[in-house]
C-alpha cells in the first residue's frame, strides 16, 4: 500500500526553475491540495474566505471546493458530515469534501454522505486518486466533484457574455461622449 503522507514533495521545482514552497497547513493536508494542483484546480491552504477555516480550498471552473482533513483515527466522520453539508449550503461552497486519511469510512457514512452531496474519501479513496497520472487525476476529479464539460461551457460563455456586455457600454459611452462633446464644441462656438 502506499503512504500518501509522503507521496509528494514540499519544495517542488517548477517549469521555470522556481520553487514552489508549501508553508502552511499539515502534511496530509498539503497531500490533499497537491492532488488539486496536479488536476488543474487553483488551491489556498487554511483559507478563512468564508468565514471559517478550509483546510484546503480549491477553486476551478467558477466552482468552489472546500475540503475538511483528518488524518487521525476514531473521528466523528458522521458529525463531520453534518458539520461541512452545513457549512457549504451556508456559504454557497459548490461541494464539500472530507479528507479521512487515519481509517477506513463506513459503507453507512458514505452513504449519508452521498444523501447529502458531500464527498467523503477515505486512505483506500485518496491512495488511488494519488496514484493517477495528472490527466486522469484531472478527469477523476471533475466527475466525482461534477464539474462536467457543461459547466466548463456555462463558465465560459458567462465571461464572454459579460466581455461583450462591457464592449457594449464601453461604445455606448463613447459614442455618448462624442456626440454630446460635438453639441457642445458647437454651442460654445456659436454654432446653435
């Protein structure tokens, strides 16, 4: 079996030779937000954007994830449950994630986990997804968080659509500024 803990590297050497360091948050934790990374999301360790901690935030295609990481063994995975389908429904968070990396998760909390739209991965879970390579990973994740290529498209066509609203006014305004600035060049000469 493979330890996740201690999959990845914290100082990572990118593309362009620079280092990439993880600073906050455990190592499980920068685990989690290494899977994100590697399948395209836009991560925050220990964020309080809404007004409580994530221990991982994970943002792609104009959805939000947040993830909740316990790395211990006997924790309350049902109250956990509760707790982040609460706070995601609260705050607007697309989907909520539960990270349990110290033990296996009953076939009864998946379940109830399932009713209410929160993702719960378990060291089985969370060991598989590590070992995808990163277009599989990318895949993976979009179907099990739903971020299908519909929604790629509404996310799209939203910034085109507010591109173009803002070309829109941006020529209405010019065109205001002109024409006003031409009846107004006239008056002051004389010409009305």
């Amino acid at each position: 079996m493979v330890n996740f803990n201690f999959m990845f590297t914290f100082d990572e050497t990118l593309e362009d030779g620079e280092m990439k360091h993880y600073r906050e948050g455990s190592s499980f934790e920068q685990s989690i937000a290494r899977l994100f990374e590697r399948a395209g999301f836009k991560v925050k360790l220990n964020s309080r954007d809404y007004g409580f901690e994530i221990d991982v935030l994970a943002e792609k295609l104009g959805k939000t994830i947040c993830v909740e990481c316990k790395d211990r063994r006997y924790t309350n995975v049902g109250a956990l449950i509760y707790e982040w389908d609460s706070k995601g429904n609260r705050s607007g968070i697309n989907k909520a994630v539960l990270a349990i990396g110290g033990e296996e998760v009953s076939d009864e909390n998946i379940y109830y986990a399932k009713r209410l739209g929160v993702a719960v991965w378990d060291r089985k879970e969370i060991n598989r997804l590590s070992l995808l390579d990163n277009k599989q990973l990318s895949n993976e994740l979009n179907y099990i968080l739903k971020l299908s290529f519909g929604s790629y498209v509404k996310h799209i066509f939203s910034h085109i659509l507010n591109s173009i609203f803002k070309v829109i006014l941006f020529l209405l305004f010019a065109f205001a500024l002109l024409y006003y600035g031409f009846y107004l060049f006239k008056y002051f000469r004389g010409g009305i």
